[in-house]
C-alpha cells in the first residue's frame, strides 16, 4: 500500500480494539470488560464505522483471561449483535504457549488473529517471549483452523521477522501488519518511523497503524494519507483530548471515520473489508 492506493479513494478498514489485557476501569471507567459490555461497545464501534473489531477476554475481576470459554462468551456477544470481522489477540506477557493458543479454539474460529512478530519488555521484569518457534506454532495453528494472521510489528526488528516467517512460511496474499509506535519495545512515535516502516514492508503487504495514547490520533492520520488501515480504541488510548478521558470506544472510532471520510476516503463495511483483506 502506498500514498497511491490514497490518491485511488481505496477504502479504509477501521479497526476498534476494545478493551485488552492490561488497564482497566481503574483507567477509564468506560473501558468495556464483560462479554456483555464488550457486545455493546462492539455495536457502537460497527455504527460508527469500523469494520474489524479486535478482542480480548477478561475475568468477572476484570483481569485478563486466556480462558477458551471467556472468548466463547465475548465471540458470542459480538457475532449476535454485529456483523464485524472478529479478530482475537494471542499475545500474552508471561503466558505460556498453551494458554495463548485458547483465543484460536472458539466455535466458530475467528477470522482473524493478532500475531506477535518478536520479543517485548513488558513491566520492571516481564518479557512477552515470542521466540520464532512460538510464531511458527501459533501461525501453524491459525492456518489450520482457517484464521487470517495479523502481524504485529512493534519495532523495526519485528519487520526484519516479518520477512524471515515469508520465508519459512507461505502466507496467503494479502499479507496484513500492524504497525505499532509508543513506548518500551515499540518503535518510537514519528512520522519519519512510520514512513519508514511502510518503505520496509514485503512488496503488496496491506497494513494497519497503531499509535499508543496521545500518538493515536497523528499518527492513524498519517495512515490513512499513506492508503493503510487503521486502529483505535480504549486498548491503545483511554483519552479523546489532553486531560479529557473518551466516552466510548465508538467516540474513537467516529473521529478516526469521519477523519477517513474528510481526508477522501470511505470507511470500509465488515463485508468490505473482508474482500479486501481476502478472508
């Protein structure tokens, strides 16, 4: 994708990551964690404009569940009250391979899933492992139960992985990346990083930007300028201004569409964005 691919009108996808697995209502307390409330943020964010909606699981505490039958629950939730593509995390700091794998075990399978392209520092003494043969699995996995693999890269040496799975693996086209800019092992926020990133992409990959809190508005702008896709929502930014917490998930999303549709560029319907990312 290039700065073309935005000169051509192609639509964008909107991606809305609803919750994840770190902060909770103690962060914002509009933040959605039960199969219930996530349901309902995913049906605003659909009417709001966004295609994909990326999941998370969590405890009735509120904490982070890798729990097969909590993201039977959230699927569930989300399927009877939208038409969204439903795409899962398999990412988990600390969490064994086997605990990871739960998200990609629902009845039916998602459609699509978060990968992790490599090793994070997470905390004072965490590290998200994600060594290649743990990528490999989780890709292998993915492929036999019909799931799409969304890469996330969240440096520059994720890119470089990106291309050595290319070459152990034969991912179906349109290979889809996330590329993800803030703080820690994330590529740091800047314009210049992100075209960057772009330039080093495998010739015909589709991806999709991600900038962590105050970086979320510039830089999913910058995205959509440069044709890619884009990510908003509580996960990655619990703020709507300076100091202002966001109402909602579908608040994000509404900014990031109507800013798709000023900028000259549809947001693209579930349906839309299926065709697009070959699901």
């Amino acid at each position: 994708m290039a700065y073309d691919d935005y000169l051509d009108g192609e639509k964008v996808i909107v991606t809305a990551a609803l919750t994840g697995g770190v902060h909770g209502k103690e962060a914002n307390p509009n933040l959605p964690e039960t199969p219930a409330e996530i349901g309902k943020a995913a049906a605003e964010c659909e009417a709001a404009g966004a295609a994909v909606v990326h999941l998370h699981a969590r405890r009735d505490s509120g904490e982070r569940s890798f729990d097969r039958d909590r993201f039977q629950a959230v699927t569930e939730e989300v399927r009877s009250r939208t038409n969204l593509v439903v795409q899962h995390s398999t990412g988990g700091t600390g969490a064994p391979l086997e605990a990871r794998r739960q998200s990609l075990r629902t009845d039916p399978a998602p459609e699509m899933a978060s990968l992790d392209m490599g090793p994070l520092n997470r905390y004072r003494h965490l590290t998200s492992e994600n060594t290649r043969g743990m990528v490999d699995s989780l890709y292998d996995e993915m492929v036999e139960r019909g799931i799409k693999p969304e890469l996330e890269v969240f440096n520059d040496g994720h890119l470089n992985e990106v291309h050595g799975l290319l070459e152990r693996r034969d991912l179906a086209d349109p290979v889809y990346a996330t590329l993800i800019f803030g703080g820690g092992t994330t590529s740091p926020p800047s314009p210049r990083n992100l075209l960057n990133a772009t330039d080093n992409l495998p010739e015909g990959a589709l991806f999709n930007t991600l900038g962590f809190g105050r970086h979320q508005l510039p830089l999913t702008t910058m995205g959509i300028l440069l044709g890619g896709h884009v990510r908003v929502g509580l996960e990655d930014n619990v703020y709507y201004g300076p100091d202002e917490l966001a109402e909602s998930n579908a608040q994000l999303v509404a900014r990031t569409a109507g800013l798709a549709e000023t900028l000259g560029r549809e947001p693209a319907t579930p349906d839309e964005a299926r065709d697009i990312l070959g699901l």
